[in-house]
C-alpha cells in the first residue's frame, strides 16, 4: 500500500479540506470532512491491526461508535465518556448534512469551529496510536495484502 493511498494519508486530506471548508464559510462541508478524517483514522487502526475476513463489513460502514469500539478492541484504546459521546455525535455529521430530508441540519460557525477543534485535538492524542500496528509497534508497518479481496 502506498503511502498516498491509505486511510490515514486520505484521513489528512479530509482534515485539510475541513479547515479549507471551515475558513471558506462552508461548515456542513467542514464538519462532514472532520467526520471523514475520524472515520477514516479508526478505520486505519482496523485495517492494521484486525482480520481482513472478520472486519470486512466493519471497514463499509459509518457508523463511528461502532468503528471506536472495535479500535477499542484491537488496539486497547480506551476512550473517556466525553470522548465516546463526541464519537458517537461525530456520525450524525455523515448524514445529517450531507443529505437533504427531515433529518437535514445546517452547520453555524460557532458549532463548524468547535467540530474542527475537537477534531484536531483527537488527531492530535490519537492518531499515531491508531495507526501503529500493535504487534511490531511500528507506524511503517502497513498491511501489504489487500484486504478487500
């Protein structure tokens, strides 16, 4: 896997189009990006650490207390209460403001900059934790095989 085309170097994409989004005036946008970057930095430490078979389906969906939990699992990462009610807060940006319907939110800035700070100050503990393989503790240590097939 190259290291342009992993979850985590997509994850900071993500991350970098939320601030882009965030200074633009774009908040739904915004947070829908830091929503991607969280989902995609538990599904890194999935992909890593977990069986390519058994998680086959936990790597399609996105729901993010369901991701965090199964990190908890693999990676022995516990998140605090306030943490977890933030992950699970995190999903409703996936949908909420990205599809029209009753559910359809929109996004003021005050809420768009808290998103995004909570946001960093995840990366910021846990991003290097997520994405080690915990049984060589290397961060270079990627999965080689494609675990889609």
């Amino acid at each position: 896997m190259s290291e342009n085309n992993s979850y985590k170097a997509i994850a900071n994409e993500d991350l970098r189009a939320a601030k882009l989004m965030l200074d633009a005036g774009m908040w739904n946008h915004s947070v829908r990006h830091c929503q991607q970057y969280v989902e995609k930095i538990l599904k890194a430490c999935i992909e890593l650490n977990g069986d390519p078979a058994e998680d086959y389906t936990t790597l399609h969906i996105h729901v993010i207390q369901t991701l965090a939990k199964r990190c908890t699992e693999l990676a022995r990462i516990n998140f605090t209460n306030e943490e977890s009610r933030w992950l699970r807060s995190m999903t409703s940006y996936y949908f909420d403001v990205n599809y029209p319907g009753a559910r359809y939110i929109s996004i003021d800035d005050h809420e768009a900059t808290e998103v995004y700070q909570n946001t960093m100050d995840f990366k910021t503990k846990y991003e290097s934790q997520l994405t080690i393989r915990k049984d060589s503790g290397n961060e270079a240590d990627e999965i080689k095989a494609d675990p889609y097939t």
